[in-house]
C-alpha cells in the first residue's frame, strides 16, 4: 500500500498513528485504517479533504465524519474518562475547535465547547467559568490577538494547551501574530501549539486527562 | 545651531515640537529648548541619555527631569484640562509609562498610573476600573504578549492607545509579539503606536483629551 | 442560533457589537442583526461576502448595502456629530477608505472623501487642505510606502488614524510596508490600526468626534 | 512597595505567584518575597540578575540561589509529588534545563536531568531511556534545530513541553529555529513555549505531575 | 528559439543544462531538448507542468515523464555507478523525493526510496539502516520540523543532502521551519538545498557519487 | 599584503575601488591607499574604526579625515563636474549624509547638504526646493518610515538615490521600516541602496552627475 | 471620472503620470488616458489585466499592446535619445524585463534585450558584452538569488538598476532573497527597486539616459 | 566530567565528535580532550573564546591554536588525502575561510586558499581558476550579498558547499541576505551551511575529499 502505518504507536505511545490526512487520497487514508482495524485499534484522520471525506462516508458505515472539523473517525474508546473543555474566542475561530474536540471524543475524553467567549466582551467568560469546572486541562482556541489563553490561564489551576489559529487579516499574517501572543502569555499555565492545530491542542489536553497511570489499563 | 527646529509647529499642530534626544548632546537639546524659551514655548526632550539629562538638569533650573522615563521638560500648561489615565500591565512597562506620563502633564493633561494589572491576575483589573470613570482616553502599556489593551478597551466607551513594549525574551523578538497582538485586537476601540513609544501614546491621548475646539484658546 | 451576539456592549462601549463577516453566512448575520433590532440597536456587519450581501439586501428591506466596502448595516443615527474627513493615497485604496466612512455613517458622524491625494503628486494635498478644516480627527488610508499620514499628521492638529492597505506589490509584503511606515511615523499625531482596517479605523475616529461626553446622551 | 504581587494566585491557580526577574533590583524581589512568607507562601524569581542573586543569598538564609539557572527560591514543598525528568540536547542547554528543574523542585515534584543526548548522537537517547519511566511529563530543552523533543516524543506516551533555547549562532536566529521546528513536531505529544522558557517548561509539566486533584490539599 | 540553453556546461560542469520548467510552455522545452539531443546529450526538465508533460510524453517517444516528480528525460546514462538511497520524513514528501530519485537515475546513479521513516516512529529508521550501506552520499527529504536529516546524519559517515519540504500547515510557513532545522543541525555532515529543490538535491548527491575522477571517463 | 585591492577598477567602472574599512585595521587600509597612489590613484575608505582613522590622519599629511562620516580619503578631483544635492529628514541622519557627501566630494562632484527636511515639517521642503534647481539626482537620507524620498521625487525631474537609515526604534526593525517605504515609493524616479549605504547613495549620484561620456576625460 | 490624474507630472517631473493599473477597469485606464491626450501628452499602464488589455486594445486604434509585458501605451517618442540595455539572468525574468523595455520605448529611449546570461553559464555575458558598450544606464533583471547585477556592475562603469523578480521557488520567499542579494550588492553602481518593479527599473534607466539637461527640450 | 563526549562516533561517522567551544571553558574542552586522547582519537574545538584558546595553548603542548579560526585541536592525520580549496570573496571573509581550513587540516585533507575574488572584480577569479584544478569539492565563503558560490559552480565539474557570512551590514540582517542568495543559487552544484559555519563547510568538503570507500582505512 502507498501509505504505510505505524501500528507499534499504539502501544508505545497510548494511543495509535492518527492520520495526517492532508493531500492524501481517500484510499490511502482507507488503506491505513483497514490496517489499524486489522490490529484492533482505532482510527482518526485529520485535515480530510471534502472529497475524501465524502467517499470515505460511502465506504465505512460506521465512520463519524465531522464536516467543520474534516476529521474522519471509527471505533469507540471503553469508557469515558477526565474532562477538557474547549473554548473559543470567535465564532469563525469553530472549525479548529472542532478538530480538538473530536479528537478527544476518539481519545473517549469527556468535552465541553464554550464558544465565542473572547476578551472584547469581558464579561463572558467569568459568566460560564463554571462550566470549566474540574477540568483537567482546557484546550483554549483564538485567532486575533490570541489573548483569550492568558486570561483563561489566570483563572485556572490546571494546563491551558492554546490553540493560535489563522483567523482575522492584514498583520495576522495568516496566525503568527496569535501564535506570538500566546508564546508570550503572561500566564505560568499556558503551552503552545501549532497555528491552526486543533488535532494536537486537543491531543495533549487528553493525555493530561487520561492521566499517565490509568493508559494503559483501558485501551 | 546644529539641531535646527520647527518653531511654527505650536500654530500649526497645537503644541510645540518634542525633541527627540536619541543621540543628541546635551548642547543640541538646549539649544532647542533656548529658541523655544525665546518664542515663548514649552519644551519637552524625550530618550535622552542619563549624561545628557544631568548635564541639562544643571544648566536649567527650571528643568523637570524624570529619570525613568529619561525626559526633560520645562514650562507649565495655563490648567489641567481632561483626564487620561495610563495603565501598565506589569512593573517591567514602567519606563515607557512614564515616558507617557510625563508626556501628558507637560500637554497641561489630568492623568493616573494604574500599575501591574496585567491579564495574569484577572481580578486586578475590575478592582481598578472605578479609577478609570471619565478618562477622555486611556494609554494602555504591555509588554510580553500584549493582551491588556483588548481586555481595557472592552470595558471602556473611550479610544484605547496601546503601547508595546519590548518587556520579555525570546518569541517576544523585541516587542513584535505585542505589537502584532494589539493591532489585531478584537476590540474595536484600540489604536497602536510603535513599541516602546511611551511619548506617541500619551501625545494622542492627550490630543483627544485636550479636544479640538479647546486647543487655541489655551496655549 | 449559531453566531452569538453581546448585546450589553452598546450601553458598555457606547456602540453595538460590530459583526465581522469573513467567513460568515447570511443566515450568521442575520440572526445577530434580527437579536439587535429586537434589543433597539442599530447594526453593522463589515468583509460580508458578495453571496451574503446580496441575499441579504434581499431579505432586509431597510438594508444599507455598500459593495465596494463589502459593508451592510441597518438603522439611522439620531442627528449628525462631529467631523471626519477620509483622505486616501490612491486610486486603489477606495474599498478600504469606503469601510471607513461606511462605520462613520453608521455612527451618525459626518464625513468627507478626499481621495487620490498621495505624495507622488505634492500639490494635490495643499489644494484640498480646506476641505479638512474642523476635522475631529481624519482617517488617512494608504498602501504601498504609506508616507501619506506623516504628511497630513504633519498639516493639522487632530489625531490621524493610519490605514495601511495591502495595495502594492512586490516588497510590500501584504501591506506590511506601508503598516511599519505608518508605526514609524515622525509625526506625532499618528496612530495606527490593522492593514486593510478601515472598520477600526472609521470607529475610533468616530468615537473621538462624537466625544466622551456627548455618547450617553445621543443613543 | 514598588513590586505589586498578586497573593490571591495560589488559591487560584494552585502555586504563588512567580517573580520575574529581568531588570528588578534585590530590593524590589525581596519585597514580594516578604509579602508572600507573610502570607504563608513559597516564593521563586527567575531570571534574576548576578548582583540581586549576591544580594538575596546575604540577605536570606533560607534562601536556595542557583547561579546557572538564575533562580533565587525559599520554603520547603510539604511532600514530594509525581516525577518529570528534564532532557537537554547538548551541554550548552544546561542553564535552561536548571531553570526548569529548580521550578520543578519548589513546586515539589520529584525530578532527573539527563543532558546531552542530542539527535547526533542517536545511541545516547535510547541507553537513557529507562530513567525516564513512570514520568507524569518531560521537559525536553534543545536549541540548534531542536529535533531532540519529536524523537523523544516518539518514544513516550506522556505529554512533553518543548522549551526552545537561544543556544546555536546564524540562522538559528536567536531560537526561532528551534521554537518553528518544535511547534512543527510530527509527535504528536509535543507541546512548546517560550525560547529559554525554563520557568513554563517546567512549571506546567510540574502542574500535569502534581495533577489537577491532588493540587488543593497538598499547598 | 525563444529558450536559449548553455551547451557547454556538458563539458565544464560534468553533466549537461537542466531545464528549470516553470512557467515554461512545452513548446520551450521541447527546442532545449532538440538542441541538446543534437549535441549528443541526455535532457531533464523539472517542474513541469501537467499540460506541458501531457505534450512533451505525446511528441517524444523516448520520453521518461513521472507525474509524481513533475519531470521529463530522455537519454540513458552509460553505466551505473555509485549508489545514493533517498529517505522521506512522511508519506507526503514523496513527491520531492520523486524528484530526487529521477535526477539520480538521469545521472546513472543507483538509488533506493526508504519512505515514511520520520523521528515520530523511532523504531522505524534503525530497522531499514541495513539498506543504506554503502551509501556515497544520502539525500534525505522531510517537512514540518526537518528533524530527520539530523538523526540520519548521527547514523552515517557520508555527506547527507537535507532537503526541506513545504509539508505542514501554520507555523511551518511554506518550508521555513524544516529549512531553518536543517540548517542548524547539530549533525556535523549535513547540507542543505532549497524547500523543495529535490532537483538540487540528488544532483549534488549525484556528483558526489560519480566521484570527481571518473566523472570525465564515463559521460 | 593582507589585504588585497583590485587597481584595475579605475579603468574599467571610472573610479577606483573604495576600501570597505569594516572589520579592518589602519594598516591593511594604508596598504591599500600605498597601492593606489603608487598607480596615480585616488583613494577612500568607509566605516573606518576610529582608532584606524586616528592612526591613518597621523601617518598621512594629505589625508582628509571626517570624523561623522567616518571616511578617510586622498587624492583631488581635477576639476568640479556636475551638481548633486543630499537632503536629510532629520538631524540624527546626518552621519550617513556625510557619508554620501565625502564620496560625492572624492568623485569631483558639487554638493550640498539640506539638512532636516523631514515630512512631519511640511513647510520645510518647499523652502528649500530653490536650492536643488540644476541638480543631476538627488540623494535622500531618512529613516524612520522613510517618506522623505517620495515627497522629493514628486517635486524633481532627476533620479532621487534613497538610503534609508537606521534611525528610530521599536518597529524601525533597524532600518528596515524605511527601506520598504522607500522600495515602494509611489514616486516614479526613486531607488534605493542598503539601508546606513551613504557610500553607494552618494557614489551612484556621482556617477549620474560626472555623466556617462565624460567619464573617461577626466580622471 | 472615477481615477483622477495628476496632468502636472509632465511638467514637474519631465514625463505624464503613468497608471498603476492593477485593480483598474479599462475604462477607468481609459478616462485617465483621454484626460492626458486632451493635454496633449502620451501614456503608458502598466499591470493591466488581460481583459482591460483586450478592452483597450479594441477602443483605441493607437495602442500598443505589449502582453508579456501586460503594458498599454499611446503616443511617439520625438526622437530616439540614449541608450539602456536591458539585460536578464534566465528565460522566465522575461516578462518583468518587457515592462521596463516598454517603459523605456515610451521615453523615447534606445534599449536592446540581452537575455539569459545569468551566472551559472559563466561565458554567456563576457560574450554579449560588446552589445553594452555605450550604454548610459543599465537594467539587469533577476530572480532566485540575483547574482547578476553585481557581475554586470563590475564589467560597467555606469550605473546599474537592478530589478529583482519573484522568480523562483521555496526560500526565494517571493522575490525576498533576490532583492535582499541585490541591496547587498559588493559593487558599488548598483541601485535597486522593488521585486518585479520592472516599470521603475525603465524608468529610472530612461531618466539617466535622456539626461536632465536634454529633457525639458525634447518633450 | 562537566561535558560528555560520544566516544563512539569516530568509528560510526568516520571522525571524531567535535567540541562546539561557544559558552565553554577551557576546562570543559580539556576534559573532552583528554578523553578523546585516551581513546586514541584525533581532537578539534570551534568556536572557543580568546581566553579558553590561552588557557588551551598553555596547557596543551601539541595544541595547534589558531586565533583567526577560533579553533584548537591536536593529533595529526596519517597522509594527506584529496583537495579542497577554499575560496573567500572578500578580505573580511577570512575567519570564517580559516574555520574551514582549519577542519580539513584535521581531516587530513590538502587545501589551498583563495582570497578575496569577489565577483565585484569579475577579473580575480578567471585568474585564480589554474588553482583550484582537480578539486575533490570546493568551499565558498562569502557575506553581503553571496554571489561568490553560484560563479564558482558555473566553473567547476564538483561540489561546492557554499558558506554565508554575516559579513556586511544594514539589509545584510546579519547573513539573512547571503544565505538564502546561495540557497536559491542557479548553479546545480551548490549547497548551502548555516551562516558563519565555517566548520560544517570544511568538514563536509573533506568528507567528500576523502571519499566513503578510503575513510575506514586511513584513520
Ligand atoms: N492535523 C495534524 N497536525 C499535525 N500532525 C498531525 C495531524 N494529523 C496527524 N498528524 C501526525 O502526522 C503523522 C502521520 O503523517 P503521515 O505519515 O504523513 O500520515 C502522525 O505522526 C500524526 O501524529
Ligand atoms: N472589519 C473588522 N476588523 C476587525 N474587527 C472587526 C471587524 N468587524 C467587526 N470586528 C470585531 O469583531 C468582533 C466580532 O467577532 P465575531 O464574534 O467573530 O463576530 C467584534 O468585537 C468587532 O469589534
Ligand atoms: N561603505 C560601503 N558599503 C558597501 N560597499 C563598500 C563600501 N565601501 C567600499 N565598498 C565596496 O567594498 C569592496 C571592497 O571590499 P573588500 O574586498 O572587503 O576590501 C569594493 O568593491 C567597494 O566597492
Ligand atoms: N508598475 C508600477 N509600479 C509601481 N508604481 C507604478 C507602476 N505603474 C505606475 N506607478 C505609479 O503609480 C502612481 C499612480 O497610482 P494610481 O493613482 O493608483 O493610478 C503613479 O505615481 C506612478 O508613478
Ligand atoms: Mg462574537
Ligand atoms: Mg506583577
Ligand atoms: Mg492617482
Ligand atoms: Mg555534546
Ligand atoms: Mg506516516
Ligand atoms: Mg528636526
Ligand atoms: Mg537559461
Ligand atoms: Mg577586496
């Protein structure tokens, strides 16, 4: 097959390869999960083209599809554990806080989208802090300026994984003014990820909250 | 003289022209300041190095040196007219706040340092706010990722000049990091000047302050 | 519904939430604008796509539409306040001078275009000089080097709000240009905002001529 | 006192306030200090000059200065909580590996340096390996390309925070090579701050090791 | 003809003029190509577009066309001589790769493609080691952090040619950060080429492996 | 000799080659100046050390030494040829003025100096213009955001040489905010050199004013 | 009309406005072209899209289209005056080279196009140089990493505006690396414009040659 | 021991590890030194401070220092083996030149250098050519703009490896310029170090100077 897997990720890492689905047809992303299938494991694709995704729909009856996320999942985790909440600053910052919320449903992670919450309108986020409540990690998504992760940062205990994304225009420069800020955050509990990267944002959120000693009893 | 200056600008743009002592001698910013004594004008110097501003603190009795903000200035406004306070969000912002400041008061400007109420302790700020109650504008001054600006400026009615500063390390590349995340703040009354531009903000905001129609009947 | 709206920013900030449109569909904005008029306000949304402008325009009646700005809003100032006059470098830089007067329309405040005035040709500027005359503050709009602001800042005494557009090529780097120009103008009553930013640039220009004082009373 | 400092942040947000010291005097750090010890707090300043180090250590008897990474701390963790090794690319790394560890150690987690085992040296990382067992995190601090954190990141199932360093010359340009290529990391664990962002490094891998429930009774 | 082409570099540089197919219409290539065919020398053109390869493969019958490699040749080397393996980071470098291994093959060199090998799966570049040996020199292709060079270079005692790739998204800005790693590898045998010059690289690796000496006798 | 110089040059670019004196002691530079006089050359070196420029004004009667400029030159022109005037925007940019000047006055050329011109004075230019009637180019001196440049080619008919300095702070980036003003200039008649190049600036006039034809005749 | 034009250019600067027509209709190109043959001038477009030029092309029987150029002028030259060779380091810098040999044909300026003779083909220029002798100025146009300026301007004795084009691919950065090569120019005649600033590179040219004594005469 | 050292990697890379000095004490590279020697290995640091290379030079009987290079090393190749000149484009280039030259003496490679052939005299390196006949690979050291290393490829039949320098100043951004003119080089045969990497430009050289079949052999 043109496009091989990693299947050993599974037991290395806690959870198996996910699919870095950009440029790549849906038969080479089918192909990568006939073969996890094959070795028990579950399987994601992220940055799907619509195209792929759309055969893959037609192909795999129990695919999840996420059309503003462009993910494509299978397979259900045992049972729900920890909890991460996501939040956003914009409404047009949603397709990125998609990405990281499905992949926490695939790493059976309970979630929570608190959206449109940015700091222009101050009152907000104090109005549904308690909707964060126990969280184990929040993944915290913004384009802009990206202030939203320092301010969510100084209201919690636990890790903040900030999410830059490309929203906004001009002196954006297609994220990296986001990306800066949040490098820059002035709040202790804030670490940062690629522009854009809703996949790894949510990723590392749920391997905080899965916690490093119940891995590897469920999966 | 050496330096030579643009005494018509008091007429034409309201106040006379600032100095900028960025390389100057002692002896070019007072031979600025004499001309400007003869035609009647105040005079304010500003980035001037610690020899030059003790040697001009020595030669002019009047002259009202502030060494944090490493300006000089002489000559007081008729009264204090407006009010615009100057925030900082942290003790490194100092500097450029006084830069500001001191900007201010020689514009004949009411004004309030309201200090160290970065993002990082969201309940500073709130505490703070009544301080702020009929400020004509505010001059916001962050370093690191900059997020101030957007957080007062969707509290208040009134124009928000951010400053940057290049308070921090490393992806702070000098003050960009602040300065991309204030232009693109997502609240729509922030405006920005270049980093470290303490005498720019207060300058505007006391502009605004001061008022169109104010401005020929006081000086 | 799907995009949120703050409607306690008009009595916070002394003017509704603004939608921003990028990536936004007609329903999006009409939901806000449907929230809006149910609260009494008035409504704007800038960078609408030409498919949402057109089918809202269809389905408002009482819809301002302006394609060259990319602008639609709803609902009229109680009377006219204030001056601003919008200047502009060149030919190319009117979509962006159009969102500028599109804010301060929508604001109730009274305007003026002054287009093709860039530094290329000296004398076009002094010859409309008296056009600008009482302005509260002027929008300056430019791409390419940007030298247009310092010059007008240069003329008169009110604040100017700097525009950089992405007009240009080559070496402009998406406006980049004409924005560091801008931040490092020797003039010392400009301030600037985002490139392509008319909107912001139109609004805090608006929020200076309508004054502190005067908001609370008009609307 | 000059230095504000936020007490209410260890009941907020888990741990004290952290002084950071760039361009503070010894007087102005020791004042937060008081003001914590008052409070019953721990206390930690980072990237605290050579003469406010010699000045604290003579003025402090408890306090615990370490010259390479810069930090000055007092107060004892009540037990020791969970474990995360710090790994460095190569020798020069060391000061920022020390600042994340004395982080670390003031937050009580149980710790490990294993420096220099560098990518170019590919035998190095997997001899080491055992001694990063059990870890809640890693702090993996690499400067030049910063390739070590995707390899390591390859290797464990936990969270690893990347810290970019400044350490190289030329087109390292002050750590953005580092910083780009770890925010690129095709590992899809990896998480990343500030260049020489010990301090976060090792804060928030401290925060995933003392873990979200365990926070409020130990401190 | 409207292309000219420098046939003497045949002679002088050991190998004949490559046709750089940007923005070339079939028509150009193919006049280069008669040219240097009537001169007795073998012909490649890269980045050739999909219209201008459809022509070039119907006009030519002795034409090699790849599409993944976006490349047209025609001529056979003599003999085969040296030995150059091409490995990729992930599944989407394969196009570069493709384009490396055409000019390897267009030189005479004996290649192999190790695909998929990237740091992220650490297991998988020591199992496929045995098929490098004898290696005069590697070319080693990767996007997103180019950390593979690195640990490839810690491997081998022949020149590696780093080719960087524009694979990635957000902070990887077109290939930058793959460049930047490579350059700063702390592998003391590592040289880098353009993002996305798989030409460049298996040329300079093709020299190497044809050697100096017997570069005259065979061609 | 350590350092070579190329006497060829007169002949074959109309004037000798001009010793770069960065990095270099008085004695590879007076080695270079023994050469030239030896070939009945005159000669000039830049960005000489000062202590390098101390030494050589002792070891040469004839040496004409300009401290701000930091040159050193030999050598009289036959006769005075052409008209080329430098104009400054601000007083910090005289150095790199002098500069031009020293180069202009070594190449035989008629100069004179119009010094803080800059745009935030507008009146300031058009006082002057009188005094650049005849001029064969134009050298302009500014940095900040550079626009000076501009606004003089709007007003001349010759080419405007810009050098963009690095004056300023923050944003200037080091020159860089003048040099794309100046790249972009919407004035038809502006160039550029490197940013603090008063050297090239000054040398490129001289080459237009001396005249192509006459060249050869004089020197 | 809706695009002004400044008719006084020709008088001031010795050559009419030229239109920047990139974002312009035909007609508005139009309008500003019937404007300038009413004052009795000629005109020039440049960057004018494809359909403006068929439009055009197809309203005034004067035109002279150029599409590789995508340029539009009208109106003779009196006579031919001056000499400006226009050379290129590679087939595709063809179209930028075009522009500035339209622009220069507009002037009345004799020109030659020498093209293809970048540095990789060491022998190409040395033969063509013959073709330059004479010249008044020179245009030399070059992508990837402009090399070609320098080596023209060490074989001339007059001045050289180079012309970077965005030719080129991955860490060309759009043109970035040519035009950062070409300011850095080791030879001391060599002046730049902007990338792909093939119109000012002419012009510039043609100012040199027609010279500022002949210019007021001939048009 | 402060420093590691991987003994191992003379017998997997064919050299010994090299210390890279920058931020190390004489100590530190003596422990490394003496742990090479016990293992009967060859020794070089680069980069080392003007105080360690005393400090070496002193303790160190058979320490070749050289001061220029910054390097010290000892032990002595078996035979000389393959050719390499390195060739500098100006004299300022030299520290960088003799890093390289210092690594093949290491190595056991002849070298041979040529200074200062920029290509601003395009006479010198035509001249100069005789000598670098039946080189094995080439190194090309050159800062400004970094032409130098295409006009070398287009003469020669090997390798070149291409340093840049951040020789220059202004928009040379401290080698920015030079790095990527060679990386976009037009010449097939170039590749391309980090900035200043005089090391990694000589040792790759001789890698290829001593080829990978001869390497087990000799040392
Ligand atoms: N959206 C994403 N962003 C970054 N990395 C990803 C993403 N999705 C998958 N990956 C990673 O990409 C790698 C697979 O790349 P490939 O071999 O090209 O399919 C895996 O190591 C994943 O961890
Ligand atoms: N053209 C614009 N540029 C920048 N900000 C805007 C623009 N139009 C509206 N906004 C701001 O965008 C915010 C709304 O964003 P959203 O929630 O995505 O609709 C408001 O706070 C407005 O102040
Ligand atoms: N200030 C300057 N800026 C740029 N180039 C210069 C300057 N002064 C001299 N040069 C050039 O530097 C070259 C000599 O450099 P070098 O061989 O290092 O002595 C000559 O080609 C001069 O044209
Ligand atoms: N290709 C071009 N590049 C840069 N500037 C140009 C170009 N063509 C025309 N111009 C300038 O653009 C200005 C006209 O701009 P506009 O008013 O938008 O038509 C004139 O001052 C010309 O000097
Ligand atoms: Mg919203
Ligand atoms: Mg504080
Ligand atoms: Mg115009
Ligand atoms: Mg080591
Ligand atoms: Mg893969
Ligand atoms: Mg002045
Ligand atoms: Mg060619
Ligand atoms: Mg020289």
């Amino acid at each position: 097959p043109d496009a091989s897997v990693d299947l050993a990720r599974a037991a290395r890492c806690g959870f198996p390869e996910v699919v870095f689905g950009e440029g790549k047809t849906a038969e080479q992303i089918r192909d990568v999960f006939t073969a996890q299938r094959g070795a028990g494991q579950r399987g994601l694709a992220t940055r799907v083209s619509d195209e792929a995704r759309g055969l893959l729909a037609g192909q795999m009856p129990d695919a999840v599809v996420n059309d503003l996320a462009r993910t494509v999942r299978f397979g259900e985790a045992k049972r729900e554990i920890g909890f991460v909440p996501v939040l956003t600053a914009g409404t047009t910052d949603r397709p990125v806080a998609e990405e990281a919320l499905e992949t926490l449903r695939w790493m059976g992670v309970r979630t929570a989208l608190i959206a449109d919450v940015g700091v222009a309108g101050p009152h907000r986020l104090p109005e549904r802090l308690p909707e964060v409540e126990g969280a184990d990690a929040a993944v915290v998504v913004a384009g802009m300026e990206g202030a939203l992760p320092s301010v969510v940062g100084g209201h919690l205990s636990c890790p903040v994984i900030a999410v830059p994304t490309s929203v906004g225009y001009g002196a954006n420069f297609g994220g990296l003014a986001a990306l800066l800020g949040m490098l820059n955050s002035c709040a202790a509990n804030v670490v940062v990820v690629n522009i854009d990267g809703g996949f790894k944002g949510g990723y590392v959120a749920g391997l905080i909250a899965t916690g490093a000693n119940d891995r590897e009893l469920d999966r």
